[in-house]
C-alpha cells in the first residue's frame, strides 16, 4: 500500500487542495484522518462533496468523494471511488436491529461508497460497524467518479433493491423508506 504520509497535498494543484493547506492539512493522511474523525450527517446537498469543508460533517458518499477529489488534483491515482451493494444488518450496525425486526427483514441491500488505495478498501466514513465490517458481504462494485454520488448513486442503488423488495413482498418504495429510517438511525 501507498505510505499516505509521504503524499503531501499541494495548494497550487486545486481548490481542494487550497482548502486543506489553508487548514493546515499537507499530507494525504492527514486528510484521511481529519475526514474519517469528523461526524456522519447528510449534507445540505448530497451530491456535493465539497459541503464536507464548511458542514464539517458527511456521508459514506460525501467523506469518500472529497478524499477521492483531493487524489484526482494531486493526480495520485492508485485512489479509486467505489459504489458496492452490501446487506446491511444488526451484524454491520447493531443500531438497526429494531427497525429490521419491526419489518421482519434480517438485513437490507445498501449502496456504500468507499475507496481502494493501491487495492485496498479504506472507507473515511468514520461509523462504528458491529461484529461483520460491509466488506464481508459486498456483492457487487463499481467504479465511479466523485460527481457521480448524487442522482447516479441512487439510481443505481435504487435499481440493486427492486429485486430483493419483490422477493421479499414489499414494494421499492416501501424497502427505500425502510432503508431511510435506517440511515436516519445511523445518523444519530
């Protein structure tokens, strides 16, 4: 694996990069760690990541894509952005056991973003995961780019869900809104 500590970040090479010099932030895992640290919370605009610099909070799609952003203007890039679908259960975050118990669900498919360095999954998100982390049960990833967490993100979340509400005889609408309540939770 890349030594982040060796990545320093240079002001000159873009607006991000401006904005963690000008906060005393010069190495790559530095960055990582103020991210990883600051709270989870929706952003006043989801799909912009550069929210994260003022709210100082985020999302998995948010914190990862502003980290990923920071790679590109750097031009480090062994930095990937994923999309993976995992089954979110009390074994990922035990906080949602009672949500999924009241609608008879043991786990529920979820679109987490998260980055490969030179590989290796390292997700900035900074939640508390139970006794299973999401990479155990990652079904399937993608690759995407970091403006591409908005309307893209759940579009494609939305479609991995339709085949798991109707086996499970829900609709879509009503498993997103469970999903909701989820995040909400995790949230808190």
């Amino acid at each position: 694996m890349t030594n982040l500590a060796h990545l320093i970040i240079e002001a000159a090479n873009g607006p991000l990069s401006t904005e963690c010099v000008d906060r005393g932030i010069i190495s790559f895992l530095s960055f990582i760690e103020w991210v990883e640290q600051l709270p989870y919370g929706r952003n006043s605009d989801r799909a912009e990541y550069r929210l994260v610099f003022d709210e100082e909070k985020g999302t998995c799609s948010t914190k990862n894509a502003l980290v990923k952003g920071v790679a590109l203007e750097n031009g480090w890039d062994d930095v990937k952005l994923h999309l993976g679908v995992f089954m979110m259960s009390e074994k990922t975050h035990p906080v949602l056991n009672a949500i999924l118990n009241k609608h008879k669900l043991k786990a529920i498919p979820e679109v987490h973003t998260y980055l490969k360095i030179s590989g290796e999954i390292r997700d900035v998100t900074g939640l508390e995961t139970g006794a299973e982390s999401f990479e155990k049960s990652v079904q399937l990833e993608v690759e995407i780019k970091p403006d591409q967490i908005g309307e893209y993100k759940e579009n494609w979340h939305k479609a991995q869900m339709i085949a798991f509400s109707f086996e499970n005889g829900m609709s879509p609408n009503d498993l997103w809104d469970i999903r909701e309540k989820c995040i909400a939770e995790l949230a808190n």
